[in-house]
C-alpha cells in the first residue's frame, strides 16, 4: 500500500463522545500503521451551530488522547472551491435548482409514502424551463442545488462490508447547496477529499449509502475515488443506540470521571474486531496491532462497566514514573504507588491511600479482643514486608482466632477500610505511632 491519507472531519457543533472519537481513531490508527498521514478538517459550513468553544475541544481531546494530526484545513476558508465545483456541475448538466419548500417536499414524502412507494424525489425541478427559472429568481426566489445523480448502480469493494451494490434509482437527487447558501457536507466533503487527495474515508456504516452519492460526485468533478470502509456503529451495553447516552460518555465527561486516555483508546481500538480487547499503556502498542480487516460487521456494544475494568487494569500496569508529574497535592512515594496501583480504579483514587499511609484518618470500630493482642505483639523495629505475616501470626496465638476473623480487625484499625491493598506491603509505609494510635481507636 502507497502512503495513505485520512482525514477526521468533525464539525464543531458539540464534544467528541465514543462514536465519533473512535472513527477518529480508526483513521489515526489506520495511517499510523501503514507509515501514512492524518489530517484534521474542521466541517464548519454550519456557521449558525458551529462553535470556536467546541473547536477546542475537539482539538484539546484528540491532543488528550495522544492523536497528534500531521495536516489540518477547515471548510468555512475553502467556499470559493465549492461554488466553482458547484459551478462546473452546473455547466456540465449535473447540478440544477429547485424551489420546493421544506413543508411542499413533506408532503410530497408523506403522499408517497402513503401510496406506498418510496420517498425518493420526483426531479419535478427538471420540468421548469430557463426562463422560468429566471422569472422566479428575478421575483426573489432563491433556489437550492440537487446534484443528478445516474440510476445505474454503484459498486465498490468496502474495506470493513466487503462488495458494496447499490441502485441509485433508489435514491433523491442529493441537495447540495441550502437555499441560504449553505454548502451541504455531500458536495464540500467529496471537493475537500479530492482537493486534499484523500486515499481513504474509513467511518460508520451509516454514510454507506450517502457514500454512493458520493461516489458519482468523485467521478463527476473527474477526482480519483478514495478507497472505502464503513464500520458497525456501536450501541449501548443493552444493544440500544447510544444517543441518549452520549452526554455522559463525552470524552471529556470520561475524563473528568478518571478514565485514561489509553483505556478509552485500547477499548475503541479493539471494539468490533475479531481480537480480545488488550489493554495497552502506550499508543505505539495500539498501532502495531491494529489491522482494518478484522473489523467486522455485527453490532458493537459499548459498555462503561468494561471501561471501567480496563481502567483499573491499566493504573495497575503504569509505573510510577508514568504518573507522578500528574498527581496533585497529595504525597505519593514509588512504594505507596506499587502497594495500591492494583487496587484502584482512577488515579485520583490513590490520594485515599496516601491519606491512610501518611495523614490522619478515623478508624474503623473492630473486635477489641484482637486489637488488644495486637498491640501486646506489635513487633519492634523497623517494619518490612514480612512484619505482616509475623505479627498476624503472633495474634492468632494469643487470641486462638485465625484467618479473617484476625485480619479483617486489623485492616479496619488502620487502614479504616474493609478491603484494600495487600497489608505485607502497606503496613511498613505507615508510621509506627501511627499504626499504635489507630490500633487504640484515635484518630491518626
């Protein structure tokens, strides 16, 4: 394969969620691993919706993810290649106005409908002459643009769906500029690929019949056609869409609830394959494994449960090194990182045990028959990792208690939790006196 290029076109009309970021993902994925270019275009035509607050971020979360672009454009600096584009379809016979309002093309839509054919719209357009067409401009009528498509069929081998057939008959003329003068994503997406030479448009399956349209744009504007794969779009845990969902599952609403950038990425990354979801702590890892053609075509199902799991199973594999420039006040050693990193499930978790090891925290009320023992046995010296087992032992014999019955009130005095990391690695990072007070139920 020669050096691809992609593209991630968001238009800056709300927050990335996991629908769009993994498409994004997909795409940076998919350059990266075949040595080619990822770009960024900002879709902005849409200047009612379109939002400089939303722009950042999107760039400030695909930045967060580690999805650096290469090349960048947006559509609002490039309206003089639309109208020439628009123009030579004009010319060529395969763009023409209409003047239908939106309430007259409804009813039409509903009285197909209801005769039981398909809404596909009747070209009535094409019936007015030019001086017609003049006369209703020249009264103030502003039109918007179809683009006529061939009622042939199209076909294209997909990356993801395999031999793709579609019979444009089946389909309305494609409104390509709004009668406002806006330019619609069909006709500025295709001049932007062809302009930009797109060698790959990889998003949900969704756009595949649009892609058709699409398709004959290519070949009418005489641009080469992209390669084209459209991927399941993923649904809820329950198998429902995720619309009424995607508030919380915004990227930056992930991140604000302690998911890592690399969880959501091993996650998207995998999602919808034929391969087990591997969590990866660098993006490298994701690359070197990522292959487009073990997508497949059943529906994927997002589940924040999962999320979460990969989450905890990340930090647990992070050394310290990977967090200690992200950790705010709370005093955290490479020892306190390695005795909790497998049990937390966000970052910010850790401070609860920095809290136990170095601040004052409330015990939690526990047998007394057992802290009493505990403390008549409590080991001199410097405490290491064998002191645990040491000292455990030693109150098993004095109270002829054993197991948990021994190291439940134990934990619950000093650390003022029911579970938690391992106590043989703990308990020599807490101090000593500390360890006492709480053992005595003060606060420590």
């Amino acid at each position: 394969m020669s050096s691809p290029l992609v593209r991630f076109a968001p238009s800056p009309t709300g927050h990335l969620h996991v629908g769009n970021m993994r498409t994004a993902l997909v795409n940076y994925l998919f350059a990266r691993a075949n040595n080619g270019r990822f770009m960024l275009r900002i879709d902005d035509t849409d200047d009612e919706r379109s939002d400089a607050a939303y722009e950042a971020s999107i760039r400030f979360d695909l930045d967060w993810m580690g999805m650096h672009w290469d090349v960048e454009d947006r559509q609002s600096a490039r309206l003089d290649k639309y109208h020439a584009g628009l123009q030579s379809l004009i010319e060529a016979g395969r763009a023409y106005p209409c003047f239908e309002t939106p309430e007259e093309l409804s009813l039409k839509r509903k009285s197909q409908l209801s005769a039981g054919r398909p809404p596909v719209y009747d070209r009535s357009a094409l019936k007015l002459s030019q001086d017609e067409i003049g006369s209703r401009m020249a009264a103030g009528e502003t039109p918007h643009y179809r683009f006529m498509l061939t009622h042939d069929t199209v076909t294209w081998q997909d990356m993801v769906r395999g031999e793709q057939s579609i019979q444009m008959s089946s389909l309305s003329d494609p409104v390509i500029l709004r009668a406002d003068g806006r330019f619609i994503y069909t006709l500025a997406s295709v001049i932007d690929d062809g302009d930009h030479k797109i060698t790959h448009i990889l998003r949900g399956e969704d756009h595949t019949t649009n892609s058709a349209a699409q398709y004959q744009l290519f070949e009418a504007l005489g641009y080469p056609i992209p390669e084209m794969g459209h991927f399941a779009l993923l649904a809820g845990a329950d198998g429902e869409g995720l619309s009424k969902r995607i508030g919380s599952l915004s990227i930056g609403s992930l991140r604000e609830d302690g998911i890592e950038a690399m969880a959501i990425a091993s996650l998207l990354a995998r999602i919808g394959t034929s391969d087990p979801v591997e969590v990866q702590t660098v993006m490298d890892d994701i690359i070197a494994g990522f292959d487009i053609s073990r997508f497949g075509r059943a529906t994927p199902r997002f589940d924040p449960e999962q999320l979460a799991q990969i989450n905890s199973k990340l930090l647990s594999e992070m050394a310290f090194a990977d967090i200690k420039d992200r950790l705010d006040a709370a005093p955290v050693t490479a020892e306190l990182w390695d005795a909790v990193k497998g049990n937390i499930h966000k970052l910010s978790d850790v401070s609860v045990w920095s809290d136990v090891c170095y601040s004052s925290i409330q015990p939690m009320q526990a047998d007394e028959q057992v802290l009493a023992a505990a403390l008549t046995c409590f080991p001199d010296g410097a405490l290491d990792a064998s002191s645990w087992g040491e000292w455990a032992k030693a109150v098993m014999s004095l109270t002829g208690l054993k197991g948990k019955a021994v190291f439940m009130p134990l934990r619950q005095a000093i650390t003022g939790r029911q579970q938690g990391p391992d106590m043989a690695t703990l308990l020599p990072l807490i101090e000593r006196d500390r360890i006492i007070r709480r053992l005595k139920g003060e606060t420590a």
